[in-house]
C-alpha cells in the first residue's frame, strides 16, 4: 500500500479491518473454549471500529462526534486490550491511571477544538497517551510469563511494541510538522501511523489466538498427565496400581540387564489387618493404609517402586540393589512403620508388618521372583511377624 494514499480511503480499510475482527473474535469467543481477558480483547474492536468511522466522517458530521467522541473511541480500544491483557494474566485489570488519562484527553481536545482549534496538538495529545498505553500493554505481555508460554506471549508483545515504535516516531516528527488544518493531510507520518494501525492489530489478534491456543494446549497436557496418574495409581492411597508397577518392572528389569545391575523385589503386609479393620472400622483401616504408603515413601528412594497389590499387601521393587541391600532397606522400613499409631476410639494402636524380599534374578520373569518373595514373607510371618526375610 503506498503510505501516501488517501488517508480518508484508510480509514475506510480500518473500519473494515476492524469489524472483521471483531466478528472472528467474537465467533470464537462463543464457539470456542477461551479465558478471561478474550471478551475484553473482541470488545475493543468495536470503539476502534466505530473510532475511525468517526474520524472519516468528518466534516459531514459535527466535530463533537468526529473529534471529541471519536477519539475518546480510539483511546478506550487500547485501554480495553490492556485489561483483557492483565484479565488473561489473572491480574487486576482496573486501571484508573488510564481512566484517569481519557478525562485528561477529552479535556485536551475540547480546549484545541473549540477555545483554541490546533489539529497538531490533537493528533500530539491522542499520540501519546495511546503510545503510553499500548507501551503498557507490551511490558504486561513481556514480564514474568512463564517459559512455557513466552513464543504467544512474547510474538503478541513484539507486535504492540512495534506500533508503540510508530507512535514515538509520529511524537518526535510532531515538532517538524507544518501547521495542519486537517488531519487528513496526507504526510507520510501521518499515513504511517494509520498504516500501523491496520496492520499491528491484525498482528496482535493472531497473538491473542496464539496465547489463548498454547494455554488451552498446556492445560490439555496437564489433565491427560492426571488421567495417566490416575490410570496408574491405586485410588485410595495413591501408590501404583498392579498393572502399573508390572509395566514400569519390566522397564527396570530391561535396564538392570543393560548395565548388569541387580533388582530386588519385597513384598509386606500388615499384620493382623483383618482384626485392626473389624475392631476399628474401614474408615480406620483406609487411613492406617494411607499413612503406612506415606511412611514408606519417605523412606525409599525416588527410583523405587512402590505398589499397592491388593488388601493390605504391598510390592516394591528396588533398583541396583543386592541381598544386602535390600535387607537393610526393609528392616528401615519395618522399624518406621512399628513407630507408625493410628488413633482409634479406644485410644492408639500400633501397627506392624511381615516383609519378605527376593533378587530378581536375570532371565527370571516377574511372577517368579513375586513368588520366592511371597514364600520369604510367609516365612516372616511363620517367624512371629513383624520382621523380615530376604
């Protein structure tokens, strides 16, 4: 487009412009899963619209509406893009600075369109408070987003900063500008700026899309890693389910052959569990689960593997760890669950559990090392419960 077409003929294109973005913005508003701040963003199209609609009509309409209504719309547009902008964030969006700068504005330009006509002054005045909002927008959008979101965060902020460029030009050529009797004088500043806002809103809107996308995006990630949690643990006291712990076994098992280290399985359950339940209640007995899965976590490694099998037995797997090892390790778990009270009605009742463990044998499938470990455990308990055997 050459910079010096007619200026009134842009703002035929702005006001097109404008409505058409609005009525994509406002389809996807209502069609689409959208966030805070959107409704504000699709809102603004309309004063913009409605702004240069305005301005174009000048001259056949009478100057309060062509001047001083019209860019009172011009300026609330940007003011609406920086509360959707701080909405979107989950920021207060209120502003009373900018609120506060359109009674100004309006002030400016009834002096300089009536007591004292300067189209200069007007186009200063409408320049720079603009150029001070949409600055504001763009540091909104730039300062603490998270990594995730920064390329929609960052792409949206460049576009406003990019505009907010054009505004500071128009300011510093401001001075060097003859006296203008209208502001339709097609200088190649002025065409610029009408350029710009052509262009950088449509810029902008394509970021709005891109944050709201990448938002919607990661959210999606999050829940289907919450479906996946919930598919892989047990629902009570949330350590893996059976089908769970077999499928991350087999991967450890895979990588205990690559790197010839060992893997040993233990397998506990509570001692006289049945009794604690029926003595105590369910509600009771889930909450001694509970607490006996806490208690082990803080006593395993990140890598290990714990997994509820079924009742009140439990599997765990231990990675790079001999006989030794893991005799050690179950002894440090079953002295940690001895110490573990659950408070019933008739005052504390201490808990105990039989541990039995096995290596995990190269070229041994899983059932079978599940099952030299379930003979330890009955020997456990064959010895007088609570204590372990490996």
């Amino acid at each position: 487009m050459n910079l010096l077409l007619d200026n009134r003929t842009q703002d035929v294109v702005q006001v097109a412009v404008s409505l058409m973005l609005c009525i994509l913005m406002l389809i996807a508003w209502r069609t689409q899963k959208t966030y805070p701040g959107f409704g504000r963003w699709t809102a603004s199209k309309l004063p913009h619209a409605l702004g240069w609609l305005l301005v174009g009509l000048r001259g056949a309409i009478p100057d309060w509406a062509s001047v001083f209504v019209a860019n009172g719309l011009l300026f609330l547009a940007p003011v609406l893009l920086y509360e959707g902008i701080r909405q979107f964030r989950g920021k207060s969006h209120h502003s009373i600075l900018h609120y506060g700068l359109l009674v100004v504005l309006l002030g400016a330009f009834i002096y300089f369109t009536w007591p004292h006509p300067n189209v200069n002054a007007r186009l200063l005045v409408i320049t720079i408070f603009t150029a001070l909002v949409i600055g504001r927008c763009a540091y909104a959008l730039f300062v603490d987003v998270p990594p995730e979101l920064r390329p929609a965060f960052w792409f949206t902020a460049i576009m406003f900063g990019l505009y907010d460029v054009v505004l500071f030009l128009r300011v510093v050529t401001a001075a060097s500008l003859p006296a203008l009797l209208t502001p339709f004088n097609a200088d190649v500043w002025q065409s610029l700026l009408i350029l710009a806002t052509i262009v950088m809103p449509i810029g902008w809107t394509f970021g709005f899309f891109m944050m709201t996308n990448q938002r919607l995006t990661l959210e999606l990630g999050h829940a289907e890693q919450e479906l996946r949690e919930m598919a892989a643990t047990d629902f009570l006291t949330g350590a893996l389910n059976r089908r769970a712990f077999l499928e991350l076994s087999q991967r450890e098992l895979e990588r205990a052959h690559r790197t010839g280290q060992s893997l040993l399985l233990l397998i506990f359950d509570i001692d006289h569990f049945k009794e604690y339940n029926d003595a105590n209640g369910h509600l009771a007995g889930d909450d001694m689960l509970c607490k006996i899965v806490a208690t082990c976590r803080a006593n395993l490694r990140a890598v290990d593997l714990l997994s509820r099998w079924g009742g009140d037995e439990f599997v765990i797997l231990l990675p790079d760890t001999d006989q030794a090892g893991g005799l050690i390790v179950a002894e440090k778990l079953r002295r940690a669950v001895a110490y573990l009270s659950g408070q019933v009605d008739s005052g504390q009742s201490r808990t105990t559990i039989s541990v039995g463990g096995s290596l995990w044998l190269p070229g041994e499938d899983g059932e079978t090392a599940l099952r030299r470990a379930d003979i330890a455990l009955y020997q456990a308990k064959e010895r007088g419960r609570n204590c372990v055997v490996v």
